[in-house]
C-alpha cells in the first residue's frame, strides 16, 4: 500500500470533550487534501472506537456515527485519491503500520514516547503522522519539513492540522507550525516538544503545496498560499508579456494566480470559465476517449467573457496536457480569437517519492515533447510556464527551505 502525502490530519485533544464533531469539521476544512476516503478514531476514556470509509467527509459520517464517536481525543485523516487504492482497507486512522508518505495512526495501546523518537528516526521521506495512545495525542512531522503540520489551540484544547484552515474552521487559534522532526507529546492540557530528530535549518517543504495543493486561505510556513499564487501569477506576466484583452484563470486553482497576472500586466480579469460545484476529484471519469466530455461537465465557458477577445489563460499547472487541449477548445468554441496559455508551475520532468500524484516520466507532457510541440498539442497560441527562477520567488514571507524536485529531478534526499 502506498500512502500519499498531500493526504489531510487533524487531531484534537480536549479535555471537555466531542472531539469527534471537532473532527469531523476540521476534515471538511481538508476535504481538498483528499476525496478518497476518510476516518475518524476517538479516544473514550481509554477506550478506541473508530469509523471510516470510502468517500467524502460529508457521505461518511452521519450524526449518529458522531455521537457514537464522542471523545476526548481523536485523529482524523482524508486520504487523496490515487490510481486503485479506493478499497476501504485503505482508509484511515490505521492501526500502525508505515509506508513512504502521511499515515494518521490510531493506537490504542501502551505506546511510550521512546517507541515514536525512535520510530521516527528510521523513516525517510514525508510524512506527518499523529498518534493516539489512551493518554496521549503525539504529533510528528517528518525530518526535512515536506509536509505541513500546524498546531492551534482552542481553550484548553489542543489541536493539530496539514493546514491552519482547518484550524478556523473549528474556531481555534493558529499557535506554530511544527518544525521538521519535531515531535509535540499532548496529555491532558500538557503539552511537550521532543526536538532530538529536529536537524536545524535544512527543511523542504514541498513548492507544490502553495501552487496546487493547499487551499488558499491557508498560511504554510509563514506565507499566505493565496498570496504565493497571486505572486507566481505576477512574476508570470512579468517574464512573459502579452497583449491580450483579459485574463482568466482555470478554477479553482489557477483562480488567484491569474488576479495576480491581471494586476501586473494592467489586463483586465475576468470570469471565463465556470466550475460546476458538485464535482469533487472522485468524479467517474470516463476512459481516455471521453476526456473531453469530462471537462465539458467539470467546466463552462462564458462567451460573454471570452468572445472576441485575445484571452489569457492561466492554469496552475500542466501534467499530461488532456485538461489544458479540452480547455483551450471550449474557449475557442466560445468565441475567443486567440487563448495563451500560462501555467504557474514550471514543467513538471520528474516524478515525485514524496507524495505528490506525479504520473511516470512517460505521461509527463514536459518529458516527452519540447515546448513548441506541446503547444501545438494543447491548441494554444502561445505557452509559458513559470521560470524555476521565479517559482524560487512565489513564497518570500515562507521561513523555510523548499523540495522542487518534480521540477528539477534534484531531490533533497537520496531516493
Ligand atoms: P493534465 O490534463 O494532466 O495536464 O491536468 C492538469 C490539471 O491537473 C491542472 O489543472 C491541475 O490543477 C491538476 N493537477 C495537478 N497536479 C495534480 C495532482 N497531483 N493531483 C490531481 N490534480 C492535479
């Protein structure tokens, strides 16, 4: 089995109690981090219970699922999709067991916190993982920092998430990030660092979090993950000057790139395409050969918007080029004269080991096409991608050091 990092944790450990319904709101608030299922494990006076399953947060859980779960300590994951792993087995909190990437345990045991140090020091590669024994709720983020790990405080609560948006939303105050190899031990309202697997400065967090992965109204390591694609957006118009009538971005995640490349360039933004809101990324896509009726569902065109105009269009990334061919089409087919096309990530030319969904080499666009060639696939009338010069410049406010190897096939640890 193979775990994948962008996976979302939340954690809570509150003395007065419905952890459960605390949890359950946070992982809505990660939702975005994983659509393949998801769990919940609580603590009740010593005992474990647990529920999970396929699905999204609001099919799994029902209020009698909730009540039944109600504790004063709980850990809760959504697991991301990946290629076959949607069997239910998969779904966590797990009763440990480790595999490269985020695993949220539930241990109902005599689990001492010699037994996570020295765990942790044997595994390499991202993950963060949250561990429940009947006294404690221990919190670790892995040695280099490739994943985020925050921690908030609500009351005597003390609560732990990927993303401090999910820290909002259950109404708790964003305290730290964990650093890289940290190891937070909470019992009761006590809570404890452990630093001895802390290797000082050299972190790397994934980029990807704040191009693609992480919501927007998330702060990771300091940097606004809106204000980092709004940044990219701008340093894109800002290499690669056009002349074009508007700018739109694909949503979401190219929404905020594309305000920040409206902004620099002084072309106006507009909403050109529509999200249909009730896709999740578990949405049945038909085989290869309907791709295109896929997008058609996912996503509208506005003539109003694009007809007649030269258009810019920004998108967060591209990976096998399918989604940008069928986008560029719709906007022709809406009447716009030219579509330049702009991705906020530089070409993705290697695959990840840490966790991101990065196709094989050979389902890279980058990889195999030069890019005069993979804009004449994608039928736009021109195409940049951000520089690696200037994704190293989307995230200034980020007190951290950055893993970028699916851009530069350079990785900060022996894979
Ligand atoms: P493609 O058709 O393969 O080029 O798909 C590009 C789209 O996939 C972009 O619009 C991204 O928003 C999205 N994307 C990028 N990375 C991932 C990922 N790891 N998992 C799911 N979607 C992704």
């Amino acid at each position: 089995m193979s775990i994948h990092e962008e996976c979302g944790l939340f954690g809570i450990s509150d003395p007065h109690g419905d952890c459960a319904r605390t949890t359950y709101y946070g992982l809505y608030a990660l939702q975005h981090r994983g659509q393949e299922a998801c769990g919940i494990a609580t603590i009740n006076q010593r005992v474990l219970s647990f529920h999970k399953d396929v699905g999204l947060v609001g099919d799994v859980f029902h209020p009698d699922v909730l009540d039944r779960l109600n504790g004063t300590m709980a850990v809760g994951h959504v697991r991301y999709a990946t290629t076959g792993g949607g069997q239910r087995e998969n779904a966590q909190p797990l009763t440990l067991k480790y595999v490269k990437g985020t695993l949220a345990v539930a241990h109902n045991g005599n689990l001492v916190n010699a037994g996570v140090c020295r765990a942790v020091k044997g595994l390499r590669g991202a993950f963060s993982l949250l561990v429940m024994s009947p006294q404690k709720l221990i919190a670790v983020r892995d040695p280099w920092g490739f994943r985020p790990l925050c921690m908030g405080r609500r009351g005597d609560a003390v609560i732990f998430a990927s993303e401090s948006c999910a820290l909002h939303a259950v109404g708790a105050q964003f305290e730290r990030e964990l650093d890289p190899g940290e190891i937070v031990v909470v019992e009761g309202t006590q809570v404890r660092s452990i630093r001895e697997n802390c290797q000082g400065s050299s972190s790397h967090m994934c980029i990807f979090e704040y191009i693609y992965f992480a919501r927007p109204d998330s702060v990771l390591c300091g940097q606004s993950v809106h204000l980092a694609r709004r940044n990219a957006g701008r340093l894109l118009a800002r290499e690669f000057p056009v002349e074009a009538d508007v700018v739109i971005g694909v949503p979401d995640s190219g929404l905020d790139a594309a305000m920040g490349f409206a902004e620099e360039s002084g072309i106006p933004y507009g909403v050109g395409l529509v999200k249909n809101r009730y896709i999740g990324r578990t949405f049945i896509t038909p085989g290869q050969e309907s791709r295109e009726q896929a997008v058609r569902i996912k996503l509208g065109a506005l003539a109003s918007c694009v007809a007649g105009k030269r258009v810019v269009m920004v998108d967060d990334s591209i990976v096998r080029g399918t989604t940008s061919k069928q986008i560029v089409s719709l906007l022709r087919e809406a009447g716009a004269t030219e579509v330049h096309m702009y991705s906020s990530a530089p070409p993705f030319i290697a695959p990840c080991y840490f966790g991101t969904d990065i196709p094989d080499r050979d389902a890279l666009i980058a990889c195999n096409y030069t890019q005069e060639e993979m804009r004449e696939m994608i039928g736009a009338d021109s195409l940049h991608f951000l520089s690696l010069e200037a994704l190293h410049q989307i995230a200034p406010q980020a007190d951290c050091g950055f893993c970028d190897g699916c851009f530069t096939g350079t990785y900060p640890i022996e894979v």
